[in-house]
C-alpha cells in the first residue's frame, strides 16, 4: 500500500509533478485501505519477526515500485510518441530474464521449462502487455501517483480471485477496505 504515496513523493522530486491536498488525501485514504486490505488474520501463525520482516519487504517492494514507476513515467514522456517508448521495453525486456534463466539453468533445462510454460506463459505474456502498456500509457497522460493507485486496486482482483477459486476468505474487514479501495 505504500507505492502510490512513494510514487507521489519521487515524481515530486524527480518529475516536479505537485499533487493538491485533495489529491494526496485520497492517496493517504488508497494506502490505508490496501494495508488494511492487506493485514493477516488474526489467527496468523506467524511470528513478529517474521511479521516484522513482511513489512520491511513490503515497504521495500513499495519504494521499487515507485522508483520504477517515475523511470517508466520519464521514459513514456520522452520518446517521440508514448508507443515508441512502450513497444521498445517489450521488445528489450525479454533479453535480461532469458539470458539469466539461460545461464542459471543452462540450455536443456531452459528449452524444457519454455516448451512445458509456452501456453499458460503466451497467455500470461499477453494478459502483461495489455495491462502494462495501459499503465505505461496513463503516465503519459495522468499525475504518476494516480495511475499507481488505480494499480492498486490489482490486490481487490486478486483476492476476489482468491475467494472465487481457491475458497480463500475475504471477510468484513476486506470487503471495506476494498470498496473503500475502489471508491
């Protein structure tokens, strides 16, 4: 939940883009809810070091978010058109993640792992260019913050998601926070 406050920040910083008290209010309310979203159950088995260390990589998940989301904001900015900038990192953005499965893997594994994942990988392949480049295409237009958090409301789909076909529980709590989330 802290991405779209973290991309308010560094797009202040690095983009000069200032947001009104309004603006940053609904921010604060979006970031609230998808950690409130987002806290354990309270018959949690885990411990407060492991609760504690969830946190420090949510909170560092969080500021990688917001630092790749100002990158992608001045990248859809520069470039003669928003689609110069979009196609490019598609068409690049497979080298380094084959190259380093290649190398960890090596070549047999690495033909083998794509023939078993080409079709539920294609499928996630299209579903991440269509849901990317619509991101990608809103920084161009939009405050960088305001697009982080109508990415946010990605958890509310995962977890419907959840309790529709893994019979995970969403229960009071979650219900708010993700009408509150959408609203």
């Amino acid at each position: 939940g802290s991405a779209p406050l973290l991309t308010a920040i560094a797009a202040s910083l690095v983009l000069g883009e200032h947001l009104s008290p309004i603006a940053i209010a609904g921010l604060t309310i979006a970031s609230l809810a998808t950690i409130v979203f987002a806290l354990p159950e309270k018959n949690f088995g885990g411990s407060r070091r492991v609760r504690n260390s969830a946190l420090l990589w949510a909170m560092a998940t969080g500021a990688c978010v917001a630092i790749y989301n100002v990158i992608d904001a001045q990248g859809v900015r520069s470039g003669p058109s928003q689609w110069s900038f979009i196609v490019w990192l598609f068409v690049l953005d497979w080298i380094g993640i084959s190259t380093i499965t290649l190398v960890t893997r090596g070549p047999m594994e690495f033909a083998a792992s794509a023939r078993r994942a080409l079709w539920p990988g294609l499928g996630a392949g299209v579903c991440s260019l269509v849901s990317f480049s619509m991101a990608l295409y809103g920084f161009s237009i939009a405050p960088v913050a305001y697009i982080s958090a109508m990415r946010e409301t990605a958890v509310v789909f995962a977890a419907a998601m959840g309790w529709w076909f893994l019979r995970e529980g969403f229960g009071a709590r979650r219900t708010f926070a993700a009408v509150v989330l959408a609203a």
